[in-house]
C-alpha cells in the first residue's frame, strides 16, 4: 500500500479503499488475511483506531470476515460482489464523465482502438464476446 494520504477524505476511508483495490486486483484473494490493525498502524504511523474504522467498514460491507482470534480475513464472494458494485459504480458516474469527454473530443471509434492497443502491457484485456447484432466482431482492440 502506497503510504502517501489525501487531505479530500477521511485516513479510514482511504485505507479502505486501497484494500478494496487490493481485492480488485488479485493481490487479496478470498480468504487471505489482512494484515493486523498493530501492523498497518506502526507501518504507516496511523492510529490503531483509525486502522480498525476502516477495516470494520469492510466487515459491515460484509467484504471482510473476523475470526476471533485470528485476525481479518477476506470474505468468500467479496471480489465478485465488489465487482459488480465497482462496475454499477463506474457505468453510472465515471462514463457518463468519459463518455461527454470523448464526444467534446471528437474521438472517433477507431482512435480509441487504436489508443487501447497501444496501451501499456498492464491494461486489462477487453472481454471476449459475440459482437452486438449488426457490428464488426473485432475483440483483437
């Protein structure tokens, strides 16, 4: 986790944020632990405190489990359940953003293309699928 904190939110609220990113991108797979409040308190000279708001935030999002005990664990389903939230999310309020910015633009269709195929090697495949009735099956971008 990247140790740097932005003054526009809450410490707790970022922390969570950053596990959810974790989860997103695989590098907190279901049932992997997060490491102890302690841990991530001393690492980061945060309160405790505000370690364990942020991290109860994912346990009342039911994301994150507590084993007595043991500590926090990810839950079974979170990566999915976060995904379809961060996708509703990102159809919602993001593209309606990116999408008046591409029309203000002028960006064509295939300028797109062609700027996702030379994305870095990092960008993510677009999903495989049948194309929409009437257009070019062309998932190769």
């Amino acid at each position: 986790m990247d140790p740097q904190w932005d003054d526009s939110l809450p410490i707790y609220r970022q922390l969570r944020d950053r596990v959810v990113a974790m989860i997103l991108e695989g590098l907190l797979k279901e049932g992997d632990p997060l490491p102890s409040v302690r841990s991530v308190a001393a690492d980061f000279r945060l309160n405790p405190l505000t370690v364990l708001k942020g991290y109860q935030q994912l346990v009342d999002e039911q994301l994150v489990e507590k084993r007595r005990g043991l500590g926090m664990f990810v839950s079974s389903g979170a990566r999915k359940a976060l995904m379809k939230d961060e996708r509703q999310r990102f159809l919602e309020e993001e593209w309606p953003k990116v999408y008046a910015t591409i029309q203000r633009l002028g960006l064509s269709q295939e300028e797109l293309q062609r700027a996702g195929a030379a994305a870095p090697a990092a960008w993510p495949a677009p999903m495989a699928g049948p194309a929409p009735p009437g257009e070019k099956d062309d998932s190769s971008y």
